[in-house]
C-alpha cells in the first residue's frame, strides 16, 4: 500500500496520515464510523477515497463534496490536490464540527457548509461535484446536478451496482441535463477493492432572456418585438412571484 499512498499523497503522506489516526481516535465514539472500520480505515477508506482524484478532470478548479460526514472523501481529497479549493456541505451538526476542527487541525483550507444540497441550488456552481454512499443515482442526480457548473462532472463513488443505477436513472439524468454518464474504475491492480466512480457531465444550461427585453419592446436579439394582443389579463405582482419551491 505505501507505494500507491506515496503516488496519490507525495509529500502530503504525513497528512494523510495524521487525518487517519484522527478517524481513529475519534470517529466512533463520534459516530463518524463504526467499530469494525477502524481497523481497515487505510485501505478501505482512505485510500479507496483517495484514487478519487484520478478520476478527477484536469481543469478542475473547485469541488464540493455533498454529505461529506467524516470527510471521506471531500477532506482527502484537500490533502491530496491542495490546488483544489474544497467545499464540505453536510447537514448533520455533529459531522460538521468534525469537519470544522478535523480542517483546523491538519491546517485545510477547506470550506465547511451546513446545508441540505438542494439549498444551495441557484446559488453556487462547482467544477466537479463528489458523493461517497449518499444515495442512489437517480436520487443523488436530483440533489448534486443543479450544483454542477456548465461542463462540470458530478463524480459518485459506487460499487457493483454502478452500471444498473446509471440505467435506472436514465431519465432524471437527461431531464436535468446530465450527459454521458459512464462507469470508472480505478487502482486495479493496486488494491485489493478498486474504487467504482460513476461520472456524469453537466450540459450548458440555456442563456436567460436579456433583461428588459418585453418592456423595452424588442426581443432577445434586439429586433423589434411582434405586439400582441392588447387585451389580456393582468396577473398581480403577487400571483407572478407566488410559486415556492
């Protein structure tokens, strides 16, 4: 294992390490893991979310990891690509200060957001999106996709039902713009369980309507806009802005 440590780390090993034995400290009696965990946390967890980052676009530039709960694998992924400016949304208090002092204690500058991922929808766009045991594809699209920047990747680490998700979530994947969704697997031949990514590119989302186009009497392109009909039914500033998400 410490040849694959030292490709996927470098020089940050030493971290990567100190955050392990942190996991191993702290994280059952804080219900970041379970009892039978801590002896496999290295390989099983670690390093299994560490070769995340081969599967990681080259351009990327930003990432949020949605549901980060001990950090697995949003804060490995900080150690390993410290280029990476790294969000952590989690919804969970408890999990978000172990996130927050876990951060402080390795010296991470990495972003801690208590939020459910739905909240953050119109609000904030990332090049790449990671999940890790959060939900199944379809409904894990629903709630990761809107936070994929235009040509971003969402990145859902999965296991052997990988290829049958994608399948299942065929039509929630088209509907919010996800495109070629494909199964990655990588570290074969290096650990004893490759990790399995389902990766998914995000369309560019169509370009809004110039603003005051309708009251200055020209379309999106400036031309002159056709009149209509002049009687219609005013709608009351209310009705037009009364939907809820």
């Amino acid at each position: 294992m410490r040849p694959l440590a030292e490709r996927l780390f470098g020089d940050r090993l030493a971290l990567a390490e100190r955050f392990t034995g942190l996991l191993m400290a702290h994280g059952v009696e804080r219900g970041l893991i379970g009892p039978r965990e801590v002896d496999r946390l290295w390989e099983r967890h670690v390093l299994n979310c560490a070769l995340l980052v081969d599967a990681l676009p080259a351009q990327a530039r930003t990432l949020a990891d949605v549901g980060s709960g001990a950090g697995l694998p949003g804060l490995v992924i900080a150690i390993a690509r410290p280029d990476l400016r790294v969000t952590l949304i989690e919804t969970m208090q408890r999990r978000v200060t172990w996130l927050e002092e876990a951060s402080v204690a390795l010296g991470l500058q990495v972003e801690v957001v208590r939020a459910r991922a739905e909240e953050l929808h119109g609000q904030r766009t990332f090049d790449v999106v990671t999940a890790r045991a959060v939900a199944a594809l379809d409904k894990l699209a629903r709630w990761t996709l809107p936070l994929v920047a235009d040509n971003g990747h969402l990145l859902a680490m999965k296991g052997s039902s990988a290829a049958t998700e994608i399948e299942a979530a065929e039509k929630t994947l088209r509907r919010l713009g996800g495109l070629d969704p494909q199964v990655h697997v990588v570290g074969e031949g290096e650990v004893e369980l490759p990790t399995t990514v389902v990766t998914v590119r995000r369309a560019e989302r169509p370009e809004a309507p110039v603003a005051g186009a309708r009251r200055s009497g020209r379309d999106a392109q400036g031309k002159p806009a056709a009149r209509k009909n002049a009687s219609r039914t005013t709608t009351s500033r209310g009705a037009r802005h009364g939907r809820t998400r």
